[in-house]
C-alpha cells in the first residue's frame, strides 16, 4: 500500500469548474476542510467557515448539486456540500474507485493538497487522468502508507463513526436492527452518504485482512 501527497495549484479550480465554490467558501473563512464522500469527478464535504455563506450565491454555482447548513456552534457555521465538478472526466471516477480513498484534503489561499492513498498503479493511473484532463498536479511526497497499524487506521475519523454507529445500532446483526435510513437519522445525514461511507470503510477493512 502506498501513499502520495498531491497538490493542486489555485489556477485548477477554475480548469475543474469549482473555482466560484472554493471562493464563497473562503470568504466565509475556512476553519476546516473534510471531505465525506468522493465519486472521482465530486465529493460530498463538510466545511466548517467563520460566517454565514450567502445560501441564493451557494445555490447558483453550477458545481453544487446541494447543500445543507447544519448548525451554528462556537462562532462558526458547518455546512455539507455535495458538488460535481463540471469538467472533470467522468473516466477519473474509474480511477478513484481503484484506491483505497482520499484522505485529508486540505484547502489554502494558493490551492489545495490531498493523500492519495492505494497501489502505486492506482495512484499513478489517478494522477495520469487529472493530467489528461489539463489539471496539473505537484507531487509533494509518496513512499509506504504508514496508517496500517491497526485495522481501524485504515479509515477516515468519519468512516470511524459511521461504521461504529451502524454496529451499535444493530446493523450488522442477522437480520439487521436498522435500515441505512436509521443510521443516517441518528446523525443527522443524507441515507446516501451513510451507505457511501460504510462501502469504504468494509472495503478498506476487508483489504486490510485480505
């Protein structure tokens, strides 16, 4: 298993499509960054900024595909955006969903930086795609994943918390106690990212052992 730190300049939002998102989330203040979900030419995030963003500015930009402003808590707004990137090639999805996952994006005034994290074949064909779909990458560092200590280390924080809900909740009994649907009102998300989330993270789990 491998892992490459990527990063993307700020001039690729605007090759992707998502330049106008990235921007009305910065002039809220960015205090945190974590992406949910990703299907290769999107990703469901959840974005945590310093004031209220202008929801008809958020609803116009044609990346969005919905959003939800969940709460306000310590001065700060926390939103989740489920986005596509208009021009991205849907061949990168094919990519993505040979590695294990993307970790850790982080999003700065001068561009954005993520782990890519999989077979060296599946890092490097995921990089080729962004390549030939005019985004430029810079790889900062790649070498052995070193999150493999524990079976759980596989797993983003909220692969973690999805996956352990839906065992204390009975999911995974025989027959099952819940439904997706459960799951997903006890913590407050769409059905669909709750059924995204524990598809990673069997995967990564069943990977891990096997």
């Amino acid at each position: 298993m491998r892992e490459a730190h990527v990063t993307i300049s700020d001039s690729e939002f605007d090759t992707m499509g998502i330049a106008g998102l990235v921007l009305l989330c910065r002039e809220a203040g960015i205090r945190d960054f974590e992406e949910l979900v990703c299907h290769g030419t999107g990703a469901i995030v959840q974005v945590t900024v310093e004031t209220q963003i202008d929801g008809d500015r958020l609803s116009s930009i044609e990346c969005v595909d919905q959003w939800e402003h969940v709460e306000v808590s310590n001065d700060a707004h926390l939103y989740i955006i489920a986005f596509t990137a208009p021009d991205l090639p849907e061949t990168l999805s094919d990519k993505v969903n040979d590695l294990v996952g993307t970790c850790d994006p982080e999003v700065s005034d001068r561009g954005a930086t993520m782990s890519l994290v999989g077979s060296q074949e599946a890092i490097s064909d995921t990089i080729d795609e962004y390549e030939t779909a005019g985004i430029s990458t810079t790889l900062r560092k790649f070498g052995a994943y070193a999150g493999r200590e524990q079976p759980l280390d596989e797993l983003t924080d909220r692969q973690r918390e999805v996956i352990r809900t839906a065992y204390d909740m009975g999911y995974y009994e025989v027959p099952r106690a819940v439904t997706t649907e459960d799951i997903a009102a006890e913590l407050g998300v769409d059905p669909s990212t709750v059924a995204e989330h524990l598809q990673r993270a069997e995967r990564n789990l069943v990977s891990y052992h096997l």
